[in-house]
C-alpha cells in the first residue's frame, strides 16, 4: 500500500507582515484608547500628515531621481482647492472635496513636471522653487482663493464624514491615520507594478531606459502627478486635521526643506524612510525644547528653540549624507540583519 502523501507545509506570515499587523492594531486600537490629547495634537497629527507628505516626495525624488523644492506648493494647492470646493459646493462630502483637492494638486504637478522633460538635477529643483514662488504670491495676492479674507488666514471646515464629527483631536488623528493608511497601501502597489520599476530604470539611468522601451517623458510626468496628488492629500490634512486652519504661512518655502529633510534623514527610494523621517521631525523640536529647558531654563525661548532645531537638524543630515547616505531606513535594517545574525 502506497504511503499517503505528506500535506504540504503552510507558508509562515513574515516578520514584516506580523510587524505591519502589529503596527496596525497599536495604531487604531491602543493609542486610540490610551493617548491624550496633547500626544494627538502635538506629536500624531503632524507626523502623519508629514509623513504623507514625505511619502509623496520620495514617489518622484527617491524613486524617480526627480528633484523637487516645491513639496510646500503643492500641499498648499491641495489644501486651499479642498477648502474652496467645500465652501462653494456644501453639498460635496468632505472626503470628495479633499480627494477633488489632491487632483488639483496633481494637475499642478503634471504642469510644474512639465521642464522636467528638458531639465534634470540642479536646473529641474530651481523650476520647481519657482513653482513656489509663484503659489506663494497667488496666495497673497488673489483674494478669491481665500474667500476674500484680509489676513489670507481661513478656518478650516470641520471634519465631517458620514454625519459622524471627527473633529476632536482623537477624531482627527483616526481620520489622519485612515487616509495615510489607504495612500501608503496604493503607493506600494504602485512602486512594486510594472510603473514603479519604470520609475527606477530611469532614476538609475535614463538613457538605458529609454533603450529597453521606457516611455521616459509620460513616465516622469506620472511621477510628477501623483507625487503631487498625495502631496495635495497631505496638505488638506496638514491645514484641515492639525492646523485647523488654511493659511499662506504654513506652506512656506521652510516646510518645502523640511519635506526634503525627511526624505533624506528617512532614506530615499523606499516607503518606510517618510515614516521615520516624519518621526524624528516630530520627535525633534520637542525633545529640544525639554533638553533646553533643563539646561538653560526660561532663557530658551522659542526663537532659541528653533534656531537649535535648524542647527542640529543640519549637522544630522550632513552626519547621515556621509555616514548612511541611505537613511535611517538602511541603519534600521543593519541593526535587524545584526540581530537576526546573533540570534541565529
């Protein structure tokens, strides 16, 4: 008699799945029940609205080596779109008028993208700086975009799904954390398609991939696309769920830099560097602010906080730019690879 054959042994979830899963139920779960208010608006908000945003820059400079300095422009066009086809259409879901508002930014960027079929490095970030320029001065300048209001400061309109109010801080940082949950699970199925491996044949080289049969112009236009979509998503987030405002100033060319520092301290080409970059940009300014105010005690104001900030977070880039040029991601997976190592 023939022996029966062996079952075939069931594929073990990985140790990223499990992490993520892991992730996931800390996230909508635990903090939810055990945060306060002052960690949601402080710390959770901001950092997921930046991590966004990170995420949609490392899209065209990590991924597509397409170097941008207007990040700041493009969440200020998704933010004041979101905000003005919410007061001029009310009966438009407030969902709708911020997804209408990340296509208003990605029309933007396909027009901002458009020197970058003749430009590259140097040459294509000056274009995008002027694209930053120029929002800044439609901000300032036309009334209509700010429904007329002197100062251009406007406020938000409330966080309204579904006739559920979520515009308590814990109702803010979950509305935050579901529209970066469902963008971030669409950009690794973009990176990983068939158009994600385009975009890296030609941040690695362009000529060869124009030979191996790379539409090169209509790919890095995409880039420049939906690299300002979720840019866009993340500056309705940034005025609407943390500022709670909409106004000029939050969108300056400082949160431009402060973008491309988190994709280089986070590790260009990869998903996880926005996240981690993000973090230690919210982690900084209040780690500093404690630090100084042991030491120095109420001479550190928060001039003296931010000119420390900008001191320290540049020493760190150069630090990394010369020790891990990959970022904090590539220094995350030494340390799993060392540890997976010794406890083998």
């Amino acid at each position: 008699m023939d022996a029966l054959p062996l079952a075939a042994p069931r594929p073990r979830p990985s140790a990223g799945v499990l992490g993520l899963a892991a992730l996931l139920v800390l996230a909508y779960g635990i903090v939810p029940l055990t945060g306060t208010s002052y960690l949601f608006e402080a710390l959770l908000t901001p950092f997921l609205a930046l991590a966004l945003a990170g995420l949609g820059l490392n899209l065209l400079t990590g991924y597509a080596g397409l170097l941008s300095l207007g990040s700041a422009a493009f969440m200020a066009v998704g933010a004041y779109a979101a905000f003005n086809l919410s007061l001029r259409l009310p009966f438009l879901p407030l969902p709708a008028a911020i997804l209408l508002g990340g296509l208003v930014a990605a029309l933007a960027g396909l027009v901002a993208g458009l020197p970058a079929l003749r430009l590259r490095g140097f040459y294509l970030a000056v274009s995008t700086l002027a694209v930053q320029f120029f929002v800044a001065w439609a901000l300032n300048r036309i009334g209509w975009i700010s429904n007329d209001s002197p100062s251009g400061i406007i406020t938000a309109p409330g966080l309204v799904v579904a006739g559920l109010s979520f515009d308590d801080p814990r109702g803010r940082y979950l509305f935050s954390l579901s529209v970066v949950t469902l963008l971030t699970v669409l950009a690794w199925r973009l990176v990983a398609s068939p158009t994600g491996r385009n975009l890296v044949a030609i941040r690695d080289n362009e000529t060869a991939a124009r030979l191996v049969g790379v539409k090169v112009a209509r790919t890095k236009l995409l880039a420049f696309a939906v690299s300002s979509f979720v840019i866009g998503i993340a500056g309705a987030l940034w005025a609407f769920a943390y500022l709670r405002t909409v106004e000029p100033a939050g969108f300056n060319l400082d949160r431009s830099f402060q973008i491309l520092f988190i994709v280089i301290i986070g590790g260009l080409g990869t998903l996880r560097g926005a996240f981690l970059g993000a973090g230690f940009i919210a982690v900084l300014p209040l780690l500093l602010s404690r630090l100084g105010a042991a030491v120095l005690g109420d001479g550190f104001d928060s001039g003296t906080l931010e000119m420390v900030q900008r001191m320290v977070l540049g020493a760190l880039i150069v630090a990394v730019l010369i020790r891990e040029p990959a970022g904090l991601a590539a220094l995350l997976d030494r340390a799993g690879r060392r540890l997976g190592r010794r406890a083998a």
